[in-house]
C-alpha cells in the first residue's frame, strides 16, 4: 500500500508541493528552530527552496519521506517529519515550529513515523540522531522507544544515535506501545 497522507489526533501529514516554500522558509529562518540542524544557522529562502526540492524528490526516489506537518485546529504548516534515507537506513527526523514546541506533537508525529514505517513499509531497523546539545529531541526519541546506540561524529557535528528494531517495536519491549488509532490513508 502506499500511503503518502496520515492523520493523528492533532497533525495532518500530508505530501509537501512546492507551494508550502513561505511556510517552510518562515520555519527555516526561525534561529531557535534551526539550532541543532546543521551549522544551526538559519536558512535563506534560496536554501529552504533546495532543501523543499530535496524533500519531494526523496519520496519520489525512495517510496517514503518526509511529509508537511500541519496542524489540524488551526491549519497551518508547523513543520515536517517522517521518514528519510541515511545510508540506505531509514532514518526518523522531524522539526517544528517554534510556537508548537512542548505540546507533545513531535512524539505524535514520531510515533505515525514509526508505526508507517514497521506496519507500512515493513522495514526491520529505523534509526534516529539528535546532537549531543540537543535534549528535548532525545527525550521524544526514548518516548517513541528508540534506545540510544552510540555517539559518534557525522557531518563533522557530535550526535547521539538512536535506533529501534521491528522486534522492539512489535513486541513493546522498550515500556512504548505504538498508538492503534492512527489513521493510516492511502493518496486520494
């Protein structure tokens, strides 16, 4: 089945057009958002534009990535999350909006990741990194059920590693149950 749109109490995650560019460069140009991507500097709207062209061209490439994140009550583009291709591992990311921070939303949205990417896309292994520096990330990584692996140094930047297998996933062994009422949709 391949489903490019799901909805979870909170979040509509839908595939991202080339239309959202202003919502993404307002998120992108946000410096307290960026902080632990990248150089943590934020992105000019030349940039935002690439990594947009990027984000759709992944799904087109791989089958699965990143979806636009909108926040149901009220309509707007908080951000993005999903799944993306890390040496051939899938690799769960996520980033929202400033103002929608602390309301539990990344670990909603981490959790439709997880559960598309095991009950969907059958993968046996999906990984996540997060920046030493960046604690809030972690705290939802282990909320989803990922374990930390190891730190190392990619892209020249220190990360912490994370990982969760399907085994894990399935049988709930890390104290996390994957929510059952999320609405998986196929593509209209």
């Amino acid at each position: 089945m391949d489903i490019r749109e799901i909805e979870t109490d909170r979040l509509r995650l839908r595939m991202f057009t080339l239309d959202d560019l202003d919502d993404l460069s307002r998120i992108f140009a946000h410096p307290e958002v960026v902080r632990h991507l990248g150089t943590g500097m934020p992105l000019l709207r030349d940039e935002a534009a690439y990594a947009l062209r990027g984000i759709i061209k992944h799904w087109e490439r791989h089958g699965f990535g990143r979806w636009a994140a909108v926040h149901k009550p009220s309509g707007t583009l908080i951000g993005y999350g999903g799944l993306r291709s890390f040496e051939g591992t899938p690799e769960l990311v996520y980033l929202l909006d400033r103002p929608y921070w602390g309301a539990g939303l990344a670990t909603e949205l981490s959790e439709a990741a997880l559960k598309y990417g095991f009950d969907e896309r059958h993968f046996e292994r999906i990984v996540a990194m997060t920046k030493v520096a960046n604690l809030a990330s972690q705290r939802v990584l282990e909320k989803v059920g990922m374990s930390l692996e190891k730190t190392e140094i990619i892209c020249n930047m220190e990360v912490h590693c994370y990982s969760i297998t399907r085994v894990e996933y399935q049988s709930g062994q890390r104290e996390w149950c994957p929510r059952q009422d999320l609405n998986l949709r196929p593509p209209a």
